[in-house]
C-alpha cells in the first residue's frame, strides 16, 4: 500500500520523507502497572531522574539505533509517569516506516532482557497521557530540495505544503480509521484530563503554528506534524493513508482554511471535532470516495472487515 501512494508521489516528482515519534511506557511484566514505582511527579515530562533510572535500557536502545544507522538524536521522558520517547532522524518514508515497525520489536526485545515489559498501547492507563505516533512530513524533489520551505510563505511554508495540509484536514475523519484503529485510541483522542493536566492529543481538524493543541503543528519552515496517529497505528498504512490524503490536497489546490494559535484545550477553535469513536470514524472512512478510491476498494473493504472483527 505505502509502496504504491510512493510511486503516485513519484509521478508527480515528490519524494515523500518522514520522521516518527512512537511514544511507549515502560512496564512490569504483567502489563498492569509502570516500572518505575519512583515515577510519580505530577508533571513528569522530561523527568531525568526518571530517565536515569533506566539508563541501561534507554542506552542499549541508542546504541543499537546508532549501529543501524538510524542517528537518534534524542531520548526523554514524555508526559505520563512511565512514559517515554525515543527519535531518530527523518528519511524517505518508506525506511521510516521500515524503522518504526522493527522499532516496536526492539524496544519489547531489550526490555524482556531487563525484566520490563512495554507498552504502545494508545491509552493503557485511564489517569495518564496516551501514547502518539507523531508523523513529521515534507516533500522533496529529486535534487534533494524541501518543497515544503519557502522563506516567502506563511511560516516559511510553500502553497504545494498547504495544499497537502488541506487534503490532511479534509479528510482527517476517514483517516482516523487507519490512524486511530482500535476501540482503545478514542480513549486517547477524546480522553478525560489527565494526571499532568493536558491530554497532548488532538480533538479538533485544525492547525496550528508551534502548538501541540492542534492537530496538525507546524514546527518550523521545513515540515507539518500531524498528532492525529497513536501507537496502534500500523507503520506502513500510517505513512501511505496520509500520502494519499496530502496528495489528494494537492491535485484538488485544497485550501486548509486559517490557522488557529489559540491553546484548543482552553480556547475552542471554530473547526469540526474529530470522531468521538471507532464507529464513527469507519462510518467517515465509507463515506471518503477519495480517500477510498486513492487506497483502493478492495483494501478498504478487507480492512474494514479486519478493524470490525478486532474490535467487535
């Protein structure tokens, strides 16, 4: 699937490159607790005594991205006791994908040797933040230039990015089905306050500039990040769902609308909410000929055969 929204890409001359954030937590064997009993800071992000705690592991996992060639280039705690993230550097999307898939069995394999278990789990404790799967995103031409900066845009941004941004945002409802897949992300995605007092998850189809409130963040004047994807997203339908969305924004010149800079926890923006459940979501992902007719229909039949029978 991804292989083939690559290709589409490619006869438009954009090489789609991204970079994944897979946020986990660190847990006993059972699953029913975090590791670390010591963890327990209200606000907890970037808690380096709690990193340290698990240096050992935390370093065997660098080490390991550092020998694959994946240059990490950042490890911390994220924002729920027992949570944490590691990043490595952004390539073209189809070895992002390859790396997150093999990332998942890495961290499960070097923590089983330290007596842990793991958990990407889009919402594994009621209380605390969930785990995201944040996609940064950019096309490249084949002379290795990013079509998405220009120093004369909004933001350092080019139109060929907002038009990506806007098919992202016009179908954002359907994307949910493959970015949040189970009955577990819509405890994530329209989740309760938590512990530290933010969820970090979207609930809006809005953007924003530097602000993690909204679904869609623009960073800097390189790229988008999308917050929408949860842990349980698969690696490689993430990447080609989204393709396809980005790409419809561009052949259409969709518009994404203006941003919002509000913080959309305290101040509401005036946008669509995003489904409050799986069934919503599937019943959006029927309705989105475009993005259908981009994945194909015998895909998206088998795959919503496959996400009912999961989550019956």
């Amino acid at each position: 699937m991804l292989q083939r929204q690559l290709a589409r890409a490619a006869a438009l001359g954009f090489d789609f490159r991204t970079g994944v954030e897979p946020e986990f937590f660190l847990v006993n064997r059972q699953g029913t607790a975090i590791a670390d009993e010591l963890d327990q800071q209200t606000k907890p992000c970037y808690d380096q005594l709690a990193l340290m705690r698990h240096y050992p592991l935390i370093a065997e996992l660098l080490e390991g991205m550092e020998q694959l060639g994946w240059r990490p280039y950042q490890a911390d705690h994220e924002d729920a006791n027992g949570q944490f993230e590691l990043n490595w550097t952004f390539a073209s999307s189809l070895l992002t994908a390859d790396r997150h898939a093999f990332f998942r069995v890495m961290v499960q394999a070097v923590a089983e040797r330290h007596g842990l278990g793991v958990s990407f789990q889009p919402k594994p404790f009621a209380q605390l933040t969930g785990n995201g799967a944040h996609l940064h995103l950019s096309l490249w031409n084949s002379e290795g230039r990013n079509l998405f900066h220009d120093p004369a845009g909004v933001l350092g941004l080019s139109q060929l990015a907002y038009h990506f941004l806007g098919g992202i945002l016009a179908h954002a409802p359907a994307l949910c089905a493959i970015t949040n897949p189970t009955a577990n992300s819509y405890l994530r995605l329209a989740g309760a306050q938590t512990s530290s007092g933010s969820t970090w998850s979207p609930a809006w189809i809005s953007y924003g500039g530097n602000n993690r409130t909204h679904m869609v963040r623009i960073p800097d004047d390189q790229r988008l990040e999308l917050r929408l994807a949860d842990g349980a997203a698969n690696p490689y339908l993430l990447q080609a769902a989204v393709l396809a969305a980005g790409l419809d924004g561009i052949e259409r010149q969709l518009d994404p609308g203006p941003r919002c800079d509000a913080n959309s926890y305290t101040d509401p923006p005036q946008a669509a909410s995003l489904p409050r459940d799986l069934p919503m979501a599937l019943e959006a992902f029927a309705a989105d000929g475009g993005l259908r007719g981009a994945l194909g229909e015998g895909f998206s039949r088998a795959y919503e055969d496959l996400i009912q029978r999961q989550n019956p």
